[in-house]
C-alpha cells in the first residue's frame, strides 16, 4: 500500500535528492555520443551539470561544469567538440580533460604560483564514473560499488537491448522536454505496468499500429525481476531463434550478428522460453523500451529500441531525455526504419508517448492535496490475501532473477523497495 502523496510531495523530492541521487548509479550519455577526441555533452544528476568529454588520449570524462575561481557554469553549449572550456566570467580555461591551464593576470592577480599554484588544478571529477556496453554512468557517491556489481544480474537483460553486435549502439537525440508530473511514474511504469496496455494504449491497437492484434496479449508476457532493475517481456509465437526474431522484424544479418553476441542463455530466453524484453527500467531512473510496431500500410514490422531517463526537475516536474538506439552495425535503410518506429510510438511526437503522460500528470495533479495524504494506494496486484502470489514464479525462464507471467506489481513493489529503502537511509552524503 503505498501514500498517495509521494508522488507530488516537496519534502519527499528533498529526501529523494539527499539520499537516493547523491548515492546511485546515474546514467549521463552513450560513448557514440562523444565519440572523437574533444567531443562532448553536458548533463545533469538533478541541479548537479556535467561535462562528459573525450579528452584527447581518447579517455572518457565527466567533470563537475563549475569553474575553480567564483562558480560559473564552464560549459553553457549542450554538445559539441573543443579542445579547451573557457569561463565566461574571468576567462580561467580548462583543457578537456579538466586540467586548469589557463589563469588570465596570474602573475599580476595572483603573484603567480606562489599566490594560486595552478599547478595540479582541474575541474573536480565526478567521484565515481563506470561505463557497461558504452553507456556511461556516474555516481556522486566516491565509496559507490564498482557500476558492473552494481548492475549484478539486471545486465544479462541490458545487454539484449544493447550488445546485438560487436560495434554496439549508436545513439540519436535525446529529444528533451518537459511534463508536469513526478518522476518516478515513469520509471515505476516501464518496471513493468503491462497492467495499462489494453486501456491506455487501446487506440494504438485501434489503428493498426501495433504488431498484436490486442493489447491484451500483454498477459501472456513476462514480468522479471532482477538486481536493480525490473522489465517486461512479450510472449512470441513457435519458432526457432532466427523465426522469432524475423517475426520482430530484424533482418538475416542482424540476427547472425545476435546470435553470435548472445550468451546461451540470452537464446534460450528468447528461442525456448518464446520472451523477447519488452519495456524496463533500471533503478532509479533509467528505462529502455523494445517494440516491433507497423510502419507502413504494407504492414511492415520494424524494431526499434529507445533509452529515456526521468530528470527529476520538482516533486510536480519531470524533464524527459529519450534517445533513439540502434545497433551501429545494423544496414542503413534498418536504421531509417527503425528510427520510423521509434518516433511513431515514443519521443514527443509518439503516441504511446501521449497516451502515457497524460495520465501521468493527472496522478500528480491529484497526489497535491489533503486528501491524498488520507490514501494509500493499492499496490498489491498479482498477491493473495496471505501476500502470496496468485502464479508461481516460472520454472521455465532462462533469464536471472525471479519471473512471473500474467499481469501484477511485482516490478513497481521492487522499484518502491529500492526506493524506500533509499530515502529512508539516515545517512546523507556531502
């Protein structure tokens, strides 16, 4: 049963910034983003900016984006190349591995050395960065868990989205904006709320758009569990592991290339077990989705996979990053399709997108009130009266972690666990 009034409540945000951001694994940018020396995006972990850069050894960075000397913002250009950053207050310039090298007056201001030795100087590194199949992560905590045991089980599902080939993913976007709505809805959905499919989404179905014939097929899917993270599956009809990934809409050269990346059991979830991920989200505020909707009146099925992260902006705001992500080795005229089907259903023009966040901001709106600290939300689907599930777990899922098929919360009660268990921590870092 969860209090309706954590999803708008400031004292919550404050909590949750405290203790929850200033500790986790934070997703920043993809190594295609940056990929040649001196490229670089700015990102944030809520009020916290960032440089993330390719020095010129070729090493990844990501730098605190605020100046040694009064505190400007270093970098005010969302992306770009450059081999130096340079303040716009007193002109104090750093190399883009964040080493201070240029102090304007510094013999005249400063006595040189012996007033500020510059010397050993650079912009204050993130304490804690890790990179998994080229995505970049921070943490602000410096004592955080290596990311890869952070990760544990939850990247045997990440690497389905993300190691289809040996060259990885390329990114595209992010296509940004704005919701008036609390940040972790979105994150508790793509956990697992398959529950939502048939209703919110029934004219997607409606229209021809979506490959299953009724949302209601959602059922027959999978929902896992798994270290930090918790997604869902679709159930795909009888066939090998080429058969079914045809069905999705990969070409010949594409799946030779899974095949080969894939672990046996990453086949066997697919080919034996007949589940392909679907949407997930790993803890806290990271989700993926992997859909293989019509985008033509010929009926044509194409795949698309898109990472989006919820930026807590308030308790009533949430800024959306969503990113088009493709395997970089994929056919050209695949990555044209597919990025087709990402922006029919998902980014700010998608309708899937529409259906979603106007319910969400509906929660949030309702979640402000008197009454909403009255109301405890009933989280408790897919349990028995005595808190056992209504199914078993799967016997038969080749994938780590526990799963269960047929509709339930156990995906949003794992996500609200971690998350209690964060914001409850007494402990605040500084």
């Amino acid at each position: 049963m969860i209090p309706a009034h954590v999803y708008n409540d400031p004292e919550i945000f404050a909590l949750e910034r405290d203790r929850l951001f200033a500790r986790s694994w934070v997703f920043l940018a993809h190594e295609s983003e940056i990929p040649e020396p001196g490229d670089y995006v700015v990102r944030r972990v809520l009020a916290d900016s960032f440089i993330v850069a390719r020095d010129e050894d070729g090493q990844v960075r990501a730098m605190f984006n605020m100046c040694l000397h009064r505190g400007m913002q270093v970098c005010r250009a969302e992306m770009g190349n450059a081999s130096h950053f340079r303040c716009p207050y007193h002109a104090w310039t750093y190399r883009n591995d964040g080493t201070l090298v240029g102090l304007p007056f510094h013999m005249d201001a400063y006595g040189g050395e012996d007033g500020f030795a510059k010397q050993g100087q650079t912009l204050l590194p993130a304490p804690s960065l890790g990179i998994h199949q080229g995505l970049i992560f921070v943490s602000l905590d410096p004592d955080a868990p290596p990311l890869r045991d952070y990760l544990g089980d939850f990247a045997f599902y990440l690497d389905l989205y993300a190691n289809q080939s040996e060259a990885g993913l390329e990114l595209r976007g992010p296509q940004r904006w704005r919701v008036k709505a609390n940040w972790k809805i979105g994150a508790e959905n793509f956990a697992g709320d398959s529950y939502h499919t048939p209703h919110t989404h029934a004219s997607v179905v409606d229209i021809g758009l979506f490959r299953e014939p009724k949302a209601s097929k959602r059922k027959e899917g999978a929902l896992y569990t798994a270290g930090p993270g918790a997604g869902t599956t679709y159930k795909l009809p009888p066939g090998d592991l080429d058969g079914k990934l045809a069905y999705v809409g990969y070409p010949a050269e594409m799946i030779e290339r899974m095949r080969a990346r894939w672990t046996p059991a990453q086949h066997a979830l697919v080919e034996d077990d007949g589940f392909m991920v679907s949407a997930a989200t790993l803890f806290p505020n990271l989700s993926l989705v992997h859909n293989w909707p019509k985008i033509d009146d010929a009926g044509t099925v194409v795949p698309f996979i898109s990472l989006r992260q919820w930026q807590p902006v308030s308790a009533n705001e949430t800024e959306v990053l969503s990113w088009f992500a493709v395997d970089a080795a994929a056919p050209e005229s695949f990555k044209r399709d597919s990025y087709k089907a990402y922006i029919m259903c998902f980014g700010s023009s998608g309708m899937f997108e529409q259906d979603d966040v106007e319910n969400w901001v509906s929660i949030t709106d309702m979640a402000a009130g008197t009454m909403a600290r009255r109301l405890n939300l009933n989280s408790r689907m897919g349990l028995t009266s005595s808190d056992k599930p209504l199914k078993p777990p799967l016997a038969d899922f080749s994938g780590p972690g526990v799963a269960y098929q047929g509709f339930g919360e156990f995906n949003q009660r794992h996500w609200l666990s971690m998350w209690s268990d964060a914001i409850a921590s007494k402990e605040v870092l500084l």
